[in-house]
C-alpha cells in the first residue's frame, strides 16, 4: 500500500502565513492600530504596538477604552475568520497567491460587543488571544482576553456575537 | 470644580457651564479622539454629541468601504465619557467599566458619523449611560450603545471616598 508522502514544511508555512496576512492586511484599520498577529499552528495572538496616538486620558497616562475595544474586536473577527477558513487553507482550496482585498472572503459581522474594562491600559504593547465558544452557520459568539504584562492580569476581557457570511459550499 | 450645588438658578447655570467648559477642553486634548479626527458638537448637563468624519483609513470592510466597527467602539466610548464629565453631580475625570454596543447597520461609507450620549443616572461612584450613533440618516441609527463608567469624586484627602 503506497501512502502520500506528507506536505513539504515550508509550503504549509507559506499557506497560512500568506492566507493571515492578507486577512490583516485587507482591513486599513488594522494597519491604522498598528495591530499584528503572531501565529503557532491555527493559534493567533493579536499584539497591538505602543503608540502616543493611542492614549485617552493623558494625566495618567492610559490607552483609550475605544483603542482596547478596537483590539478586542478586531481580535475577535481575526480569529473567527481564520477559523473558519482553515480548512479551506490547510486543503489548498482557497487559492492564497490570488487573495487581494478585493477578491478576499467575506468576514463575519459584528452585531454585538460588549467590553469589560478591568483595569487601566498601560502605555505599553497589549496582547490578545480570543477563543470562539460557538461558531454555527449563521452565528457565532466569541470571547476574548487582553494582557499587558503578565498573562494571569487581564487589563480588559469581551464577548462577540458575529453574523457569519454565507460561504461557498455553506449557502443556504 | 468644588462649587455646592444651589437652588439659584443663574449660579447653577454658571456651574453648568464651567463644568461644560472643562469637559470640552479635556475631551478635545485626547490623543486618540484626534487621530480619528472627532469634533465636539455639543456638551452640557449629561449629554455630549460628538462627530467622526469618513476616513478610508478607518475601514473595516475593503469591499464595502464601512467604517470598522472598533472605530464606532471609540467614539461611542468618547462620547459617553463626556456624556459623564458634563453632568452635574459626576466630576471631572471618569473611566469605563463596561461599554455593550449593538451595531444595526452598517454606516455608509464616505458619510460622518455622529453620537449622542446621555448620562442618565449618577450614584455616589456609578454613571449610567446610552447613547446612539448615526451616519448622514438621521432615521436610522447604525448603533446603539449602553456603558457604565466610574464616578471619581475628590475627598478632603484628595483620595477616593
């Protein structure tokens, strides 16, 4: 019995690195945040970059709560889509070479965010990781953390609902 | 900002505007209102209107041009913040607690965007707020948004009661 050899390394690499980053670099106002993603595996962690621009209160200094609430949900749509792609990248479906802005999938919508603010954003970099608790044909619901320095001390946690797009091969 | 609150109608209404004034210059000297370009409309007595102008930079959705929803995040949070500093019982400096924000519809794209937010309710270290946001439809609102923020009041200690 003869068996396919497994897929080169660097080619799978090429796939996903290649599909995340025009996922993100599809959306201007994640290049506006100065937000980008670290990957292991299918695993994301969104890290947005310290910048002056991104400060609310001044006097103490703290980010803006609408900074920590654009990470949060940008965080949020990020993961959730490449959730819902991975399938179609890991099985060489979706043509990566060929994605643009203009020809990339359609990415869910948010239709409720709630942010709990926890503690003040530091003027610092700020890092992310959300997890989708469900994710159904049409809806989905995803949770999401944000830390500063220390995993264990979240500075601000949110919930998502999202309308999923109608996809190829998943139209109603 | 110490003055007692008073039945005389013409010191209140002073009150309401140095509090307004304040407010104003606080809310237009944040970094971040700045780079999305936000304009003050209005401010006074728990209620501030603040607009956002169109910016392809802001976009969340290539396709379509729509404004990203993180963007709305920043402005209904702004906006209610100033919805808290102007009211007569809260004082200067607030934070967010929680901000929920319901998104309707999308805003159109090249149009501003413009919220409104009212602190409804104030307790000893609670302000309630809801507030609206819409594009050049004045009809249709693109979201709604309810928040808790915190009330810091000064004490003789200059600490927190």
């Amino acid at each position: 019995m003869t068996r396919r050899p497994p897929e080169p390394v660097h080619l799978i690499r090429h796939r996903r690195d290649r599909a995340l980053s025009a996922l993100v670099e599809g959306v201007p106002y994640i290049g506006f945040m100065g937000i980008g993603f670290d990957r292991r595996g299918d695993e994301l962690t969104a890290v947005l970059t310290y910048d002056d621009k991104l400060i609310g209160n001044p006097m103490l200094p703290a980010i803006h709560g609408g900074v920590t609430a654009s990470f949060l949900e940008v965080s949020a749509i990020m993961e959730l889509s490449f959730q819902m792609l991975w399938d179609e990248i890991e099985s060489g479906r979706l043509d990566v070479e060929a994605l643009t802005p203009e020809t990339l999938p359609r990415l869910p919508k948010t239709i409720d965010f709630t942010v709990d603010y926890l503690r003040s954003g530091l003027p610092r970099d700020a890092y992310a990781r959300a997890r989708v608790n469900r994710s159904g044909r049409r809806y989905a619901s995803v949770h999401v953390e944000a830390w500063q320095d220390n995993r264990q001390r979240l500075f601000a946690q949110a919930t998502g609902h999202f309308l999923m797009p109608v996809r190829d091969g998943t139209a109603e | 900002m110490a003055a007692k609150m008073t039945d005389n109608g013409a010191s209140a209404d002073a009150r309401g505007a140095d509090i307004a004034r304040i407010a104003r210059q606080f809310i237009e000297a944040i970094p971040f209102s700045q780079a999305l370009g936000m304009r003050l409309e209005e401010i006074g007595d728990g209620v501030a209107v603040i607009s956002m102008p169109y910016d392809a930079a802001l976009v969340g959705d290539p396709r379509t041009g729509v404004i990203h929803g993180g963007a709305v995040s920043a402005l209904m949070d702004t906006c209610g913040g100033a919805a808290v500093m102007c009211h007569p019982e809260a004082l200067a400096a607030t934070a967010t607690i929680d901000l929920r924000i319901d998104y309707m519809r999308p805003a159109r794209a090249g149009e501003r965007i413009t919220a409104r937010a009212t602190c409804y309710h104030v307790t000893r270290s609670v302000a309630f707020v809801r507030a609206e946001a819409w594009d050049e439809d004045e009809t249709r609102p693109v979201a709604a948004a309810t928040g808790a923020f915190t009330v810091q009041r000064e004490t003789p200690q200059g600490g927190r009661p």
